[in-house]
C-alpha cells in the first residue's frame, strides 16, 4: 500500500506535469511516435493487402515476407537501424512500421480473400467493375476485419514505443528506463501505467472508429437477434 501511496504521490506532483519531462510532453513525444509509424505502415500494408486479396495472387508470398517483422525481435531492428541513422526517432519509428506491418497485411488480404464469391457476382450483375466493386462492395464488408489488424497494430506500437528511450528518443519510456537506472521503482511504475493506460486509450479510440465505419446494415446483422428486432420495428 505504501508504493501505491507513492505512485499516487507521483502523479499529483505538478513538477511531473510541467517542463521538458512533464507528463504532457512525453504524452505528445509518445503519440508522435506511434502515429508516425501506424500511419507509414499503414499507407504500405493497406493497399497491398487489399490488392492481393482483390487479386488473390501472390498473396502467401506477401504475407510470409510481411511476418518476417514478426520474427526479428524489436531490439534487434533498433540497434541495426541505430547504427545507420544515430540517436534520434528514425530508428525506433523504422522498427515500430516494421511490427506494425504484418497484421495490417494480413488482416486485409485475409478479409478480402473471404468476400462471399455470390456477393462479388451479385456486383458484377449490378453493374459494378473492378474499381467500383472494390470501393462500394468488398470494401465496406471487411471493414470490421481490417479494423482488427489496425488496432492490433496500434496496441503494439504504443506498447514498444517504450523503447525509444534507449537510444536517446522521448516518450513514456522516459520513466520507465530512467526509473529503472535510477533504482526509481515509483517512477518506473508510474510510466508502465501511462504506457498500458495510452495503450488502452488507443484501442478504444479505434473501435470508436470502426463503429462510425462499419455501415449501418452490417452493424445490425452482428447485433444480436433481439437488437436486431429492434431496430428493424423502428425503421
């Protein structure tokens, strides 16, 4: 009780809420980061998981070579990319696009390769051609599956961008390997908390997110059958 005494303490300190290792700058250095790498991985990973799966060619080979980011531990990435660009955000962001790679690639080609073949006909006979069936049919069904490799993404990203402290970057990692090189446990704890609450807060925000995207009628077909019931009695 009296370390979790401490951690409280630390958190209604106001010098830990103001300056350059206050709370709301390492909170911004934090999402920075992670926001950068996400939205790099996912300008590359959603467009080629999306075309291998339209296409359904190739798409195996993309995804075994996607999962090698998997397989390289993050330390590893960092270190290697730490000798070639030096201390600063290249690095830990080269390494973050690196792991949050392979779920969108995989989540996408997978939901794409999953489209009911009837619906894909159902399309063509509609009039719909390539570009338009992709954009107005395929897509809107799978939204709730690339939804899930985005925010999969996302939680690890914020979670390893920790390690941007150990070659000189910000963010909450601040407190954590400062804590723990200073024998600080109240301040090591103290950032693991921020971590795990920003980690919690970007998985919110994104199904937020994924419930504004998913359109209205696939929203009622995954409620349950009550709801469901509901909502067609008030239509």
């Amino acid at each position: 009780m009296a370390f979790l005494g401490d951690v409280l303490m630390w958190f209604t300190d106001h010098a830990n809420w103001s300056g350059e290792n206050g709370i709301p700058q390492r909170l911004a250095e934090h999402v920075q980061i992670s926001a950068e790498s996400v939205l790099i991985a996912a300008v590359v990973a959603l467009p080629l998981g999306v075309a291998l799966g339209h296409f359904g060619r190739f798409g195996d080979l993309a995804i075994n070579i996607s999962n090698v980011g998997r397989a390289l531990p993050s330390i590893a990435i960092i270190i290697i990319a730490f000798q070639i660009f030096g201390l600063g955000d290249t690095p830990i962001v080269i390494c973050l696009v690196a792991l949050a790679i392979p779920p969108m690639v995989t989540n996408s080609y997978v939901a794409l390769r999953e489209v009911d073949p009837d619906i894909k006909e159902a399309a063509r006979g509609m009039g719909f051609r390539g570009l338009a069936q992709l954009l107005r049919v395929e897509l809107p069904l799978v939204v709730p599956l690339v939804m899930a490799g985005i925010r999969t993404s996302a939680v690890q990203v914020v979670a390893t961008a920790t390690l941007a402290a150990l070659i000189g970057g910000g963010g909450f990692g601040r407190y954590v390997f400062d804590g723990l090189a200073l024998r600080d446990y109240t301040t090591l704890f103290a950032g693991a908390v921020l971590v795990a609450a920003l980690a919690m807060a970007t998985e919110l925000s994104l199904s937020g997110l994924e419930r504004l995207l998913v359109p209205r009628g696939i929203r009622v077909l995954r409620a349950p059958a009550s709801a469901r019931a509901a909502t067609f009695k008030t239509a």
